[in-house]
C-alpha cells in the first residue's frame, strides 16, 4: 500500500514541476531564459493572486517569518524573435524614456511647448520611442506637441554628411533660424549614437542650441 | 538653399537618415529563410492570439478610466487616427484591437467621445502653402485638413500605441487637437505589469479592477472551504475465478453524506470525512465510514471554467448484515447458508477495512463524476471474491463509480 501511496503523491509533484518556471526536467533554458520573474512579498502575491496564495496569516509576524512569491511571467515576444538591439531597447522603453523625460522636463520652463522625436534606423521602433517620450511628458505636466520641426531637403543632404553630434547641432540651428520652434518651444531628440549600444541618448534644443542630456 | 519640398513622411526616413547612426540595422533580415520566416509568422501569430486578451483589457481599463472621468464634458467628434501594435505583429491584431476599442466607446456613451469616420485623416495628403510642399497624414497637417473639408467635423485625433516591454503589455493613448501647433491635450500610459490574468469584463458593464477583482474572490470564497458532499455510488467486487465460488457478488448501491474541507486556499488539496448505507431488500444492509484525501492534478488552482481533476486516496470501514454478507466469508456459502441467512436463522455480520485510489471530475465543485480500484485486504481469503486487478503484491477486489453532489 506505501507503494501506491507515494505514488499517487507524485503524480502532485510532477504536475507542479511542470508549472515551475526555474530550469527542470519539464522546461529547458531556452524557457526559463523566457521567463520574467520578480520577487513580491506575500501580501502583494495574494492581492495579484487570490487564488493561489493565501492571505498573510495575522499571528506571523512579518518580523519572525519573512514569506515572499516569486511571479513569473512569460516574456510576450520571445528572446531572439526581434533583433537584439530592439528587443533591449523596446524592453526597457518605459524606464530609458521615463528617465529622459524627468531631466529633459526640468530643463525647460514650465511653459515650453515640447516637440519630441526619435532617431533610429528601424521607423517602427522610432514611432514607439517618439510615442513613449511625448506620453511620459504629458503624463509628468508638460505641455507637449504632436508636431515635429521639419526641416527642408537642402538641410538634410548637407547633415548627411557631418560627424554624428554635428548634425544635431546644426539642426537645432536651422529650427531655430527657420521659425520651426519658437522662443517657448523646445525640441527632444532621442537616438541612439552608436550602433552597437542599446543605450538611448537624448538631448534638448531651445532657442537654436543643442544640448545633450544623457 | 533649397526649400520647396519637405516631405514629412520623409521626415521618418531622411532624417533617420541624416541623424541617426548609418548602417544601424542593415542586417536584420539576412540569412532568414523563407521557411523560418514561415516559422516566424506562426509564432507570431500565436503569441498575438494570447495577447489580445490583454489588449482588450488595457482598452477596456482605459474606456472606464474615461466614463470615470470623461476627458470632454460633451459628447465630442474624435478621429480613431492610429493603431499601432507591438512592434513584430501585424495588421490581424490591428484590427482586433479596433474593433474592441470601438465597441467598447459605442457602448459607453458616458466617455463623451464620439468616434468620427475620416478617410482623408489617415491617408497621405499633398499641401502646398506658403513655407512649401508637405506630404504627411491628414491628422499631421490639420490645416491641409480643414482647407479640404475633410475633417469630418471632428476636432481631435486619438492614437493608440501598444508595446511589448519583457512580460508587460503597455498601451499609450493619446488625444491630439486638431489645430496648427496640435497640442497633446490628454495622454495616458496603462502597463499589464501586474501580470494579472485578463479581467474579460463585459463590454457593456466595464468595471474597475478592483471591482473585478473582488467578484473573482467573491467566486473564490462563494464556494466556501468546506462542502457537504453527497456521493451515490456503486461497487462491484470481481467474482472469483475459482471453480468453488458458487456465489456471483452483485453490485452495492452506496449512498453516503459527509464533510469536506479545502486544505489550500486554491482548493489544491482537499480532505473529507464521510459516512454511508447500503441497503437492498432480503439481501443485505451496510454501513460505512471513509475518508478520503484529495489533490487536484489538473492545475494548481481550480478553474473557474474548466472541470477539475483530483486524484483521491481513501480508507473505509464497512460492515454488511444479511445474506449478502456471506459472500465476503473465509468460506464459500452454501446453500445452507443461505438459506439460514435468509431465514433469519442465522446473522451473517463482515467488517472489513478497504483503501480505495480513484480520479473525480469535479464541475465548479459543484458536481463530480468519480471512478475508483479499492483494495480490501481481508477479502484476500475470500473465496468467492476475485481481483479487477492484481499487481502481485496488491489486489483490487473491487471497482466503483460514484456521482457527487456538494453543497
């Protein structure tokens, strides 16, 4: 009879292995590599889980027992599905952008009126930088626009052709010389300097000068 | 210099070109093939089928955020300008996500929008005025817009904007007014960060998650910890093979009536006391008690929608009066016996201990259908009592099936 009760016991086992996000015989690394886990106490696992982690027992005091949940989801596109430097960039948008948009925010009065694009090869990932960045700012109480400065096509060949932090700066010129931002307007460039980073860069132009943030 | 054409669509392109790093991603697509991009595509879209469900309720959490507190106090045109999903996904989720989200605003007339059709506004437009020739979408050149009368009455553009950041869906929204400078006159981020499973809120009563969540503890908790299980069942003992057994066992009706207790909060492992009676007319009356231990293997946490599958360990004491009791005897009956039993000359009394291993199907742990293999030890030496199945160091005399109501 121990026999089948062991038996039956494992049959539990291996159906809870098998939703266990760490490495296992029911998950390769290429899986667990997939999965985004954070670490939550109790309280919070049992407000996100009601029914699966129970409530904090009154009489434990958090003092003398220290229960947390590890919460782990799966990552929606996969590791490898975007190209490298997308996926990181795309990954940490929220972050990089919320971190741009607190120092460029303090750069300017609380009246500029902001302009916001974003600079990378790939347009589709420019639109949801450019995307994040006005949202953020608008979030955080600054008055923003959904226009972008333009620039004429004789302004583009001549950049084309100057080292990278040189064309920023001569198109914050150019906007300012042009009448493309005004005096209480402001411009953030997002880009990314080097191709082999996936660290994003920003700067401000007011009034004809580039500045660089980050 | 020249400065007759700036082209604006130009704009995504050129000066991507002209500012950012050459060269960045040139190489993205090679060395794909076209079967792994066939690969690819199926991939994709079975991840966007899985994330639809969280889209509908970023959209749905947005639309109650705004018959909360409504970004125009009256009923106001706005153009639906753009849908733009994470990047790798295609047109298919586009327009899912349209789909729910007009619906959703058609039938909470409280968020005061008003959704306008305009063609011209996402389409590519040509204006030519005094600073040039542009080239963009309607809703980047609002004055080319209303130069047309195109705008369709409607005064504002809402764009929205999905992303997959790690595990987290987010969605931007954004009101843009439709006016020269077109300032950005309400934005919102909303991040599915929690990692909470969808809410699936209807349409027509949108609820706050708080609210949805509590209707999924009150679901939880309705069903309560414990249960009053009520389990009408049947066992068959197996006949014996042996050429002595005269006695053909005939199946026991069982009903029984007890208690059960969740030992997890999600139900996972369960616990119950039960007892039970048997009774059929000249031939026999039973009692029993069991108990019975219960884990869910189809999950860790029972499901809501779907039926759920424990595996049980039981034990039980059983005792049989009447003629029918002479068949669990160290001795084959005969007719005698049956005969004294029948008459009431004799009492035929058999207690025996049995341990039963068994799956139960349970429905909202409402109904069950359940199947089991008991093991009895003392009817090893009986004669007219055989085994389903024998694994050498343990028989199953008996197998039974067993329909459960709780309450």
């Amino acid at each position: 009879m121990e026999t089948f009760i062991i038996f039956l016991m494992a049959l539990p086992s291996l159906a809870d292995r098998a939703g266990d996000p760490s490495l296992n015989a029911f998950r390769s690394k290429a899986e667990a590599r997939n999965m985004e886990c954070t670490r939550v106490s109790q309280a919070q696992a049992h407000e996100r889980f009601p029914g699966q982690v129970p409530e904090p027992s009154p009489r434990v005091s958090s003092n003398l027992m220290d229960i947390d949940a590890l919460v782990c989801t799966p990552r929606i596109v996969r590791v490898g599905e975007r190209p490298a430097r997308d996926e990181a960039i795309l990954s940490s948008l929220s972050q990089s952008v919320s971190d741009i948009a607190q120092v460029a925010g303090a750069v300017g009065d609380p009246d500029t009126l902001w302009h916001v694009d974003a600079f990378y090869p790939d347009p589709r990932v420019a639109h949801k930088i450019a995307v994040a960045a006005r949202t953020h700012l608008v979030e955080t109480g600054h008055l923003v626009s959904d226009r972008v400065p333009l620039l004429a096509a004789g302004d583009l060949l001549v950049m084309r052709d100057l080292p990278e932090r040189k064309r920023f700066e001569l198109a914050c010129a150019r906007f300012f010389a042009e009448h493309a931002l005004g005096e209480h307007e402001a411009f953030l460039g997002i880009t990314v300097v080097d191709p082999r980073e996936t660290q994003l860069h920003a700067g401000v132009c007011q009034k004809g000068v580039w500045q660089w943030l980050r | 210099m020249i400065r007759t054409l700036a082209l604006a669509i130009a704009w995504g392109v050129a000066v991507t070109a002209a500012l950012s790093p050459a060269s960045a991603h040139a190489d993205a697509d090679t060395g794909i093939t076209d079967a792994q991009k066939a690969q690819l595509e199926q991939l994709r879209a079975k991840i966007a089928s899985q994330i639809q469900l969280q889209a509908y309720d970023l959209l749905d959490e947005l639309v109650y955020g705004w018959t909360e507190s409504p970004v125009f106090a009256t009923d106001t045109p706005v153009v639906l300008a753009d849908v733009s999903v994470p990047v790798g996904f295609g047109s298919g989720l586009e327009a899912l996500v349209e789909n729910h989200f007009v619906s959703l605003v058609t039938k909470n007339p409280r968020t005061h929008l008003v959704l306008t059709h305009c063609p011209r506004c996402n389409e590519l437009i040509v204006y030519s005025g005094a600073k040039g020739t542009v080239v963009s979408r309607g809703v980047d050149q609002p004055e080319a817009l209303a130069a047309a009368g195109a705008a369709s009455g409607a005064h504002h553009a809402l764009f929205l904007d999905f992303e997959a950041e790690g595990a987290a869906l987010v969605l931007r929204a954004r009101i843009t007014s439709l006016e020269p400078a077109l300032p950005i006159v309400y934005a919102r981020t909303l991040s599915t960060s929690t990692a909470s499973p969808a809410l699936l809120r209807s349409p027509e009563r949108l609820k706050s998650a708080a609210e949805a969540r509590q209707e999924y503890l009150d679901a939880l908790t309705g069903r309560g910890f414990f249960l009053v299980p009520m389990r009408l069942g049947i066992r068959n003992y197996a006949k014996s093979d042996s050429p002595d057994a005269q006695a053909t066992p005939f199946p026991f009706v069982w009903l029984q009536i007890g208690a059960e207790a969740a030992l997890t909060q999600a139900r996972a492992w369960t616990a119950s006391l039960s007892v039970g009676g048997t009774y059929t007319p000249d031939l026999h009356t039973g009692w029993l008690v069991q108990a019975r231990i219960g884990r869910l293997l189809s999950g860790s946490t029972i499901s809501l929608t779907q039926p759920d599958l424990y595996g049980f360990l039981g034990g039980s004491v059983i005792t049989i009066y009447g003629p029918g009791a002479t068949i669990f005897g160290d001795k084959v009956p005969t007719t005698k016996d049956l005969l004294d039993a029948a008459t009431g000359v004799s009492k035929p009394e058999f207690t025996f201990a049995a341990f039963q291993l068994g799956l139960e199907l349970r429905i909202k742990s409402r109904i069950g259908l359940g199947a089991y293999l008991e093991y009895a030890p003392a009817l090893e030496n009986a004669p007219s009592i055989g085994n389903y199945l024998d694994l050498g160091f343990i028989q199953f005399h008996n197998f039974g099936v067993e329909v459960t109501f709780c309450f």
